[in-house]
C-alpha cells in the first residue's frame, strides 16, 4: 500500500466538517460512496439484460457462444455491451471489497 498527502480546502473540508473527525474518515466515506454507486449503476444495468433474456449473464454467455446454434445478431450484440457491463460490475465490486479490506 502506498501513502499519499491530500490537500483538502479549509473552506470546501468546512462544508462538511460536522459529519467527519477527520478529513482521512471524509476520504474514505467519499471513496465508499463512489465505489457503491457504480456497484449499483451496473447491477441495474445488468439487470435490464437478465430481465430481457430472463437468466444470469454467465448462462447467456454459454447459449451466445454454443457452437451448437445459429448466430443471432441481436443476441451478439447485447452479449457484447452485457459483457462489458458485467466486467465492469465485477471490477466495482472488487473495488469496493478492497477498501472494506483496507479500512481498517
């Protein structure tokens, strides 16, 4: 792990002062917010997926790349912006548990 200095603004730390003890606790709070807010945009994304197929993207990814059916454009392209979303979900999640792992 490695340190870093932040330099926060009396008057932009003064705004919100009254939550934190300390500007390391606002940080860390910020980070959780962010990371816990990409979590939750990529679930619903992925969500509009698992409703419009009606199964999870690891089963969809299973039926797009069976070699044992025929091509369908539509399925190729929503496994492809799919993929991508559930990649990005995973990563945040990742994220998230490392600061968990981190903080404290």
């Amino acid at each position: 792990m490695r340190n870093i200095t932040l330099k926060v603004p009396e008057n932009m730390y003064g705004f919100v002062s009254d939550l934190f003890e300390t500007k390391e606790e606002m940080l860390k709070d910020f980070l959780y917010s962010i990371a816990m807010a990409k979590v939750s945009d990529y679930r619903k994304r992925e969500e509009v997926y698992e409703s419009k197929y009606d199964q999870i993207f690891k089963k969809f990814e299973r039926k797009v790349l069976s070699k044992d059916r025929e091509e369908v454009f539509e399925e190729w392209d929503d496994y492809i912006i799919w993929k991508a979303i559930h990649e990005a979900h995973e990563l945040w999640v990742k994220r998230y548990k490392n600061l968990e792992k981190y903080s404290t």
